[in-house]
C-alpha cells in the first residue's frame, strides 16, 4: 500500500511539475524556426522610382533636407557593402565601369572599379545609409535585403544628409529599388 502511495504522489508531482513548465516543445520549435524579420525589409521597393537623376548631379548642390532619386550600382571601393551597418557605396553605372563588365576580367572585386580614374570614382560616388526612426544609423548590414549585393543595379529614393557636400554625397535612403 505505501508502494502505491509513493508512486502516485511521485506520479502526480511530475504531472504538475510538467504543466507548469515550459511551453509544449511543438510551441517552442514552432516559434524559433520562424525567421526574424529585419527592420531593413521594408526599405525595399516593389516599383522602381520613375525619375531619377545621376550622381554628378545630386552632387553639383547636394543641399541637405532635399528629396532626391538617383540611379546607381553598388560598386566603388573593394567592400561596397559595410558589415553591420546600413551603409552601402554606390556609384554612377554610365560613368564608372565596374570589371566584370571588361572583356579581359581579372580582379577579384569586379565592384571596386580599380581600372577607372581616381577622380572619376570621386566624382561618380555616393554613400546610402539607413537611419531609424530616431535618426541613428541602423546597426545592421544591407547585404542580402531584397537580394541586394555587390554589382546590384539599384534606384535609390531618399533625403541628402547634413554631413554631405560637393565631394561627398550622403543619402539617407528612404526606399531602395533593386533590379531584378
């Protein structure tokens, strides 16, 4: 008799140590293999702006607080793309030749556009960030939102940032259209 005692208090407090745990593991693996959605994904734009300027351009009066589209190619330096932050460079498509375009490619960055002149490069450049809602720089990197990735053709809607001048275009991209 005390046998079936011990083995029903032992049975029942396993009962209620299990209820009061965690959730059904179908519940747990459920919730984590969904991906996280990235607070970039909606940055990405479905229809490509239809007017939009050069670089040179933007560049000629980049006055801060204006409203701006341009077309562009993530190219410009050997890593176009930062890590960990939402910043990516961009240049000119019909003034920078990036080498995967040259008959005889040979560089292993096609996108840092090493055969072009220095100053063309200047000239022909910009850099897009992201920024939150707060005005900080988002903490991480564009790299893959909307397939976007080195050689990506993109057209680029945003706001010119206070840090930018003639040298130096800075957008703060508020949509971001990736050529399929």
């Amino acid at each position: 008799m005390k046998k079936t005692i011990t083995a029903s208090i032992t049975g029942l407090s396993l009962l209620f140590l299990a209820s009061c745990g965690e959730k059904p593991a179908e519940q747990n693996s459920a919730q984590s293999e969904q991906p996280q959605a990235s607070p970039l994904e909606n940055i990405v734009l479905k229809d490509e702006p239809t007017t939009a300027i050069s670089i040179a351009e933007a560049k000629q009066k980049p006055t801060p607080g204006k409203e701006v589209t341009i077309k562009a190619k993530v190219i410009g330096r050997s890593a176009p793309i930062v890590d960990g932050l939402a910043v990516i460079l961009v240049g000119d498509p019909e003034k920078l030749t990036s080498c995967d375009l040259m008959p005889d490619d040979h560089c292993t960055t096609p996108w840092d556009v090493c055969c072009d002149d220095p100053d063309e490069i200047k000239t022909h450049t910009a850099t897009i960030q992201v920024l939150d809602k707060d005005g900080k720089l988002i903490k991480n990197s564009l790299r893959g939102i909307g397939g976007l990735k080195e050689l990506s053709y993109l057209t680029i809607s945003g706001v010119i940032d206070e840090k930018s001048s003639k040298d130096n275009l800075v957008i703060n991209a508020s949509g971001i259209y990736i050529k399929p």
